[in-house]
C-alpha cells in the first residue's frame, strides 16, 4: 500500500518510522514532513489544509490511505473533503470526519458531549459575550482557582487558569468581549478545577470496537519542577506507574465505553484517535479534554511500545473489523525528552545547524521542528526533535536519553532536565 501521513511534527516521525515496519507498505509519503520523516519516506511539500493540495498528492502518487496527525485538518474537514469526492470517496481516512473533530474543536461541544453521556467531568457552564453578567455570576458560585477556556481551537493557549476572581471576570470579559483568543473565544466554558495528577489514554477506534493503546505522561511546562509557560510539551513517559490494570479497567469502563458508546448514540461515525486527557484524583478519573489526534510527544513513547502492525490496525479502522486484529504492546518502559529552541514558547531563533546526531546509539530520535538547508539538519521551529529511549526502568529510559541528548547539539539548545520527575 502507498501511504500518505499529513503533519511535520514528532509524531508524524514516530507514526512513519512505525509504519515502515509494516509488510503491507510499498510507499511511504509525509506532507509536509521534516528533515527527519525525508530520511524514511518522500514529503511532500503542501499544506493539510490545502485539500485540493492533499487530493493533487494522492492522485498522482496512488496514496491507498491517508493518516492525518494534526488536528486542524480534521477540524477543517478533511475527511468529510474525501467522503464527497467521487474519485477520493474510497479511500480511507484515519481522522474523525467534523462532527466527530468537533470533540476537540469545539470546548462547549465536548463538555455537553460527556454530560450528556454520563462521562465523568467537571461541573461547567459557557458565556457568549450576551450572557457575560451570568458568566460573573457563576465565577462567583466557583471557588478558586478558576478555570476559563476559549471554546475553539487556540493553538493550545486558550486555556487560562487565575487565582483571583477579580482577574477571572477581567479575563472572561477579554475573552468574549474583546475577543483576546479571536473566533476562539467567541464562547468561553468556564469550569471547576480539578485536583490531581495527569493522565493521557489513547484509544484507536473504527466507530464500533477500540483498542487502548499505552497510556503516557506528558510534561507540558517549560521550567524544571513543572514551572513557568506552557509548552506543545516537553517530554512523555509510558506507561505511567499510578495507571495500574486496575485504574486503566476503571477508566475503560467510566470513560472510554460511555464516549464510543455516546458516538454512535449521536450518530457519529468515528475512525481515528481519541486522546483523552485525564485528572486522576485519588483513583477516580475525570476528563479534563479529548482530542482527535494522537499527542505530541506522548506518540514519540507510545508507539516504540506497541508490537502490532500499525497499518494492519489502521486497516481495522478502515473496515471496521479493529475487533479482529490482535494487538500487542511489549512491558518496556519509553520515555522522551524534547529539545527546544532557546526562547521558546515565546520568541526563538531558527535555522541553527544541528550536529552530533550519528553518534546517538541508544536512542531514536524523532524530528519535530526540523527541515534541511544545503543538506544540513536544521532547526525549523519551537520544538526541534524528540529523543526516545527504552528502558526496563523509568530511570534507565531516562539515562539513555539523557546521555543521547549529550551527544546532540545546536545554538541555545533547550531540554528539561527532570522529566520524569514525579514519577521516579
Ligand atoms: P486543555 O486544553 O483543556 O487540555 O487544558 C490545558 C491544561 O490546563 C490541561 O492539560 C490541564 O493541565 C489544565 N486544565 C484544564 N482544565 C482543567 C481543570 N478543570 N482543572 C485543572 N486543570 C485544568
Ligand atoms: N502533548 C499534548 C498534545 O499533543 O496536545
């Protein structure tokens, strides 16, 4: 089969690496991909939300399915692009259609989502800039800290959390009234704050059956000890030591059975990922977020530990027979660390050559924020690449990663040293 994954980042990486493992793969293309997918398969240089762009590729490369990574081309409507194109109408998508995208693209949508089917969440409420002395109303029925969040997709800054109710009810107003995130928080869900550890579980899903792929730990904050800006993230751990069989069983039963379950209730037919962001407070699971895509960094960990056949996996999806493929994941522990941009998540400098990289031995390393110049690897963003190790131990994963990223180097490189270190 000849496959085209849409993105650039890690996890396109580690969804390319992964496939190419696969009997049943003949071509391999990534749009727009990065330095590092160039190195496995062919990029193709086109934006995934240039749909005539997509269809022009998978025509003239004969793409027999299509992988999609991030989530804005599913928002966009990428699937539901290909369902009402005669020529495209065959071919598989992996990635919600809209309606199903709507869980991570609309904030409001997924909350009335998860009240409505019985999925464990906290208590909320959402203001348009017509209701905003209900908002104030019911920021004052909320004890701090108070939760707000742009109900559209804001490139992951759209949530604010404030300690103070005055500065609370200045934001809201921003928010809906002066339109600080854009379109995005023309409606803002303003909700309980949840206490807790943090949780991701990845579910792969053909509309009927699922498979739960390794769970994962994401480090989102910049600074060490879990401080300062939020991140794309900065490292992952899988699986995570608290998310025993036990808990996994609870939050299959609580969480991932009533949303395949409220799916098909509201007819919506899902093929794809569903992350589903989790707060674990003392053993009971409660969903902070769902999106429609796998993470990043959280596929750099999840994926080295899944044994199966990626493609035959997709192909369930595709058919709608995921219940008949076995699915295997080995014991190991993986664990990331991202290298970042000085600077980053605020302004940082790009085009820095990035050296050292063929004397990594004992870890993978997947490109994120890569491209080449003059044949030389490059920094093209934020977050540059992934370093991926396994490990019998959270600690010996870590020590291979750590002593890979020692071998690696470019201008104002950035990593955190302490991932892991709350799990340790
Ligand atoms: P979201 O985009 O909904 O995942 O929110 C971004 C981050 O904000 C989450 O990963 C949490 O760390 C935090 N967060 C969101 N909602 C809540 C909540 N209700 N209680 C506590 N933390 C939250
Ligand atoms: N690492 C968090 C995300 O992919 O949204």
């Amino acid at each position: 089969m000849n496959i085209l994954i849409l993105g650039a980042g890690g996890r396109e990486h580690a969804f390319a690496l992964k496939l190419k493992e696969s009997k049943k793969i003949n071509q391999l293309f990534v749009a727009p991909g990065n330095a590092g997918t160039h190195k496995i398969a062919t990029n193709i240089s086109i934006n995934p939300t240039d749909f005539e762009a997509v269809k022009k590729t998978v025509l003239e490369n004969d793409v027999n399915m299509v992988i999609v990574g991030p989530e804005a081309p599913l928002v966009a409507g990428v699937h539901d692009f290909f369902l009402a194109d005669e020529v495209l109408k065959n071919i598989p998508v992996i990635g919600p259609k809209k309606d199903g995208a709507l869980l991570e693209g609309s904030k409001d949508f997924s909350k009335q989502f998860m009240q409505k089917h019985g999925v464990p969440t906290a208590r909320y409420k959402s203001f348009t800039k017509e209701n905003l002395t209900e908002g104030f109303n019911f920021l004052e029925t909320l004890e701090p800290p108070y939760v707000l969040k742009a109900d559209g997709l804001a490139a992951g800054k759209g949530v604010l959390i404030l300690n103070s109710l005055e500065e609370a009810k200045t934001e809201l107003e921003e928010m809906v009234s002066n339109k600080k995130f854009g379109e995005a928080s023309t409606t803002v869900v303003i909700e309980e704050f949840l206490k807790g550890i943090e949780l991701s579980v990845f579910v792969l899903t053909d509309g009927k059956n699922y498979k739960i792929l390794p769970s994962a730990k994401d480090y989102k904050r910049i600074g060490e000890g879990d401080t300062g800006l939020n991140t794309g993230g900065m490292g992952a751990i899988s699986p995570v030591p608290f998310a025993d069989d036990a808990y996994l069983k609870k939050v299959e039963e609580l969480v991932v059975k009533p949303t395949i379950a409220g799916l098909q209730k509201d007819g919506i037919d899902y093929r794809g990922f569903i992350f589903i962001g989790l707060m674990n407070d003392n053993g009971n699971p409660s969903v902070v977020e769902y999106n429609v895509r796998m993470g990043d960094p959280e596929t750099e960990v999840v994926l080295p530990r899944i044994k199966s056949d990626l493609l035959d996996l997709f192909e369930g999806v595709a058919n709608q027979n995921l219940n008949e493929k076995s699915f295997s994941v080995i014991n190991d522990i993986a664990t990331t660390v991202m290298l970042v941009s000085g600077g980053y998540p605020e302004s940082y400098e790009k085009n820095k050559e990035i050296t050292g990289l063929e004397n990594v031995t004992e870890s993978t390393v997947f490109h994120a924020g890569t491209t080449l110049n003059n044949n030389k690897v490059v920094s093209a963003g934020g977050r540059v690449m992934a370093v991926t190790s396994i490990g019998n131990t959270i600690e010996e994963a870590l020590e291979k990663s750590y002593r890979s990223i020692d071998k690696i180097h470019f201008d104002k490189m950035n990593y955190r040293k302490d991932i892991g270190f709350d799990l340790t």
